[in-house]
C-alpha cells in the first residue's frame, strides 16, 4: 500500500523530513519525504496499512518545532519500489 501526504505548515528548517525518515524507517516503511518550493513537505511511503496509519498520525504533530496547519493525503494499492526511507 502506498500513502502520499502533502504536509502545510511550519515544517521546513525544523527537522520534519529527518523526523519523519526516522519514524518511518522504525516502522519499516520505505519512501522519501522532500521539501516543496511553497514551503510544504511531501512525503510518500510504502508499506503495511496499520504502519502507514501511524506514520500518518505521527505526521499530524511532526517533531516538536514543528506546527502542522493540516496533511491532504492520497492512498493508492499501487506502490513504487523504494530501496529505504530517504530524505530528499
């Protein structure tokens, strides 16, 4: 199963991207998460559903500097093949 999020808010310069790679990779997910040119965070991510399900909460806080105005999400059956987490 495959999850995109698009995460707005104050969430560059705030150690999202290495967070999230961190929590993903615990929950053996595999994806990447990159910052946007406006300033948001996309993040897609393979694996078991429950996982990706708390992966997706996790990112409705994000680390503590961070603030989360909200996450549009998109599931899809179809997954690329990532190699690992990565920060992009």
């Amino acid at each position: 199963m495959q999850l995109k999020m698009l995460v707005s808010g104050k969430v560059q310069g705030v150690w999202y991207r290495a967070s999230t790679a961190k929590i993903a990779r615990d929950l053996g997910l595999k994806g990447f998460a990159k910052n946007l040119p406006d300033g948001s965070v996309e993040i897609v991510a393979v694996g078991e559903k429950t996982k990706l399900e708390k992966l997706r909460r996790w990112c409705e806080l994000g680390p503590s500097k961070a603030q989360v105005d909200w996450v549009e999400e998109g599931w899809s059956e179809s997954a690329e093949n990532f190699a690992d987490f990565a920060v992009l």
